[in-house]
C-alpha cells in the first residue's frame, strides 16, 4: 500500500485572536483544509498551556451537505 492520509492540525495566536485549522493530506498532495476562529475562552485555556479536549471536533475533515447534518 502507498500513499494515505496524512492529517495536520494547527492553532495560531497572534496577539487576543486566533485560528485553528486542519488539513489532509492524500498521496502527498493537500486534499482539503479547513480553518475556524478560536473563541475567547479557548484561547485563554491554550495560553495557560491547558489541553482542551475536543478542540478540533467542529473543525471535521468530512463536512456534509446542509441535508444530511442531522
């Protein structure tokens, strides 16, 4: 077998605002990424150097059609 998927997550903060993003990778070329706003209570928690469980759940690599959210 060859190739797959890779994943990246990253969170960046500059300054009182910030992102997180996340992007996949297949067969070694950039598939799909994705990027939301970090909100001020998790940018507070990363800061005190915390884990936040959970922190890229709304950021799915799988994103489905406004039909099928349910």
């Amino acid at each position: 077998m060859t190739g797959g998927n890779k994943v990246t997550k990253k969170v960046i903060i500059k300054g009182s605002k910030g992102y997180k993003s996340m992007s996949i990778h297949k067969n070694g070329k950039k598939h799909h990424s994705k990027r939301r706003k970090l909100s001020d209570s998790e940018i507070e928690t990363i800061k005190n150097g915390k884990f936040i469980p959970g922190l890229f759940s709304n950021v799915n690599e799988n994103s489905k059609t406004k039909k099928n959210r349910k």
